[in-house]
C-alpha cells in the first residue's frame, strides 16, 4: 500500500493509493464507464510539499496489464509553509501565461526548446482539488523525456544550469512584479531568518543541545551576524531592483533533456514571486558548486568548486541577456556568500526549534545540513580573491 510522509501537522493520517486515486481522477478528464487505470508512485525528494506521478492507462477499457503513460504529477501542497496556497496557484498560472506567450513555439511541445510546465484543471475547471481532511491539492503537466540530477556532472552540465537560470531570469525580465503575489513574506529575507533565530535561540535558553557541533555553528552565526543584511540594505539603497525571481532554482530543480543534456525547464515554481534575483543567482551556485550535495553526511570535505562557478556563471550570463546593470554585477560575490550563510542558518534553526519545518530522516538531520551549509559558506570566503577576480573578468 502507498503512503505519503506527512509533515505538515494538519496532514494526520495515511494517504493510501485509494484516497490518491480518487484525487487524482479529479484531474483526469470525465469519467466513462471505463475509467483509464491509474499508476501512482511517490515522486521527487522535496522537502516541503508531498509529489506523486500519475501515470494513466492507454486503453481505458483494459483493467489490468495495462500498457502506461507518464501523464502528470500531483502534488499535496504543504499549507503550514504555503499557507496562502490559492494565491501560489495564482502566481503560477500569471507565471506560465506569460512564458508561454514569450515562447514561440508550444511550451508542451517536445519540439519546443524551453518547456514549462502546466496547470491542470479539475472536473470543474479549478486549478486545485481540496479534499475532505481539506488538504489542498494540485496538478501539473510532466515534461517527458527529462531528468534531474542531484549533484553536477561535469563543466558542460554546470553551464546547461547556467543558461537554465539565466533562460529563467530573461523570460520574466518584462513580467511586472505587482501581477505576482508575495507568497511567502520573510522568504529569502536574510535579516529576517537572522531575527528567528535568535527567538528560538531565546526560548531553547539552558536548553540548548551540548555538542562540539553546535557549539561550531554557534560561534559561526555570531561571527557572521552582519553579513546578513548586505543584499537588503543595497535594495534600500535603490542599487538592486525587485525582479520577478524563481525562489528554489537549485540544481535538482532544472530539468534535462535525456537524449542531448540540454537544460529544457525549471521546475518547482510555488516559490516564484517578486523578490531580488541575487538570491536566485547565489542559491543555484550553491547547490550546483558542491559536489558532495547539500545532504552529504561529510560536511568537514565541503568545498565550493570555483570551476564550476566560472561555468555556470558563463552560461548564465549568455542567456539572461543584458539586462544586468552594474549594482548586479557589484553584489554577486556578496550573493553567492550569503545565501549558504542563509540556507545554513536556516536549518540550524530549525534544529534548534525540534524540526518544525523541514522533513527530516532522523533528529539531527538539519543540523548535519546546517553545518554543510556553513562549510561552503568557509570555502567561499577563503577564495573570496578568486571569485572576485572570475565575476570581474566575466562581466
């Protein structure tokens, strides 16, 4: 029997394949009095929301031995982090409209160089499904002939992520900000993570955990505690624009063409809002620069990999175009500096809050993240000089 892992609180009870089925025909066409089969598996290794793929039968009149199709993915959406979930698929559905009226071609289409994926409506014509436990739930297209990898492969893989970013950043250059909602306020606001943590520091108090490794990230954020509003106060300033910004644009979420290894999309759009594209640019070189992953249980091996920058780099700035201005190329270091500072501090906290928001596998999982995070956050700083040198030769 399948079941989802729950972790929002309100998600308290087992999915089973049943309860999946009868939701997922919410997003198949009308019944007929041979409803196609279904094939459901648990999708992905998100964090946040629960993804399962639904692949729907050929022959609708064949009730076993069917022949399969991928068809799409649903998704449960996890309300205690979206908590404004109708206003994420608002954002998605002004996001793909004007994407696909910049493509010229069908963003489905196979042929299609870049492809972005769709909302699917209900029975009714609704872009999510609320259950009876009223969980919210929705569907999108699934782009066939594509893969995603965890970890870099090669130079020419770091580039491809490049120009996925930079494809990202060009087709929503002229999407105006005020037609998107802020979804999720305080999300990649460093300052704003900083002033949690320390609430949570305050109410852990004499019970904070006793181990070298805390004790190291401890003494990390304090070291660091002004480097947090380096991005915000230049936004102040008026030196960095608010642009629309994907929000999550690590390297599991660019999507690869099987057959040339081509970056074809970007996936995971919820966290798509106005916001500053810095943090969009320093979080993919953070998740792309280290080749021991953001889960790796080596964190003391943790460097960032400057040649992988260079590339992904490169590709990014072919493909983003020219609307680039000074200030932007000014702040990238401090970007690409802050934002493991930022991840790292995030599931330190949460760590420190007993696990609250993300999944976890075991009880001190964020911290092992926290300290990967904070590792590469080091490895940066030492070779501050080089990648100061690289961004300037770039530009």
């Amino acid at each position: 029997m399948l079941k989802a892992e729950l972790k929002d609180p309100t998600m308290n009870a087992e999915t089973t394949l049943e309860t999946l089925t009868a939701i997922a025909r919410q997003f198949t066409p009308t019944p007929s009095p041979h409803p196609s089969p279904l094939k459901i598996e648990s999708f992905g290794n998100g964090n946040i929301n629960d993804t399962f793929l639904v692949n729907v039968a050929i022959n609708p009149e064949v009730n076993s031995e069917a022949d399969f199709e991928t068809r799409f993915v649903l998704q449960r959406i996890n309300t205690q982090v979206f908590r404004q979930p109708k206003l994420v698929m608002q954002n998605m559905r002004v996001f793909t409209e004007h994407v696909q009226n910049r493509l010229t071609c069908d963003p489905l289409s196979p042929d299609c160089a870049w492809q972005v994926p769709q909302v699917l409506l209900t029975q009714t014509g609704e872009d999510h499904w609320i259950d009876e436990a009223g969980q919210f739930w929705r569907a999108i297209s699934f782009i066939e002939n594509s893969q995603t990898f965890d970890t870099i492969q090669d130079l020419g893989h770091a580039q491809e992520i490049g120009i996925a970013l930079g494809t990202f950043h060009r087709l929503v250059s002229d999407l105006p900000v005020e037609n998107l909602v802020d979804t999720l306020e305080g999300f990649h606001i460093t300052p704003s993570y900083l002033q949690i943590y320390d609430g949570v520091l305050a109410a852990v108090g004499n019970g904070l955990p006793q181990s070298a490794e805390v004790r190291y990230c401890l003494q990390f954020v304090g070291d660091r505690r002004t480097l947090a509003t380096v991005l915000e106060d230049a936004k102040a300033l008026g030196k960095l624009p608010i642009r629309t910004m994907h929000g999550d644009p690590k390297i599991n979420n660019v999507m690869f063409d099987t057959t040339n290894r081509s970056a074809i999309s970007m996936i995971d759009l919820d966290t798509v809002k106005p916001g500053l594209i810095h943090y969009d640019v320093g979080d993919c070189l953070r998740s792309a620069c280290n080749p021991l992953g953001e889960e790796s249980d080596q964190w003391e091996q943790v460097r960032f990999e400057t040649d992988l920058g260079e590339a992904i780099l490169r590709g990014y700035l072919s493909a983003s175009g020219s609307f680039l201005t000074d200030n932007d190329h000014d702040y990238l270091y401090d970007a690409i500096r802050l934002i493991s500072f930022e991840l790292g501090l995030r599931f330190f906290t949460d760590y420190l809050a007993g696990n609250v928001y993300f999944k976890v596998k075991h009880s001190t999982h964020n911290l092992e993240r926290a300290l990967v995070q904070f590792k590469l956050t080091e490895s940066i700083e030492l070779q501050a000089s080089t990648l100061r040198t690289l961004l300037q030769n770039l530009r």
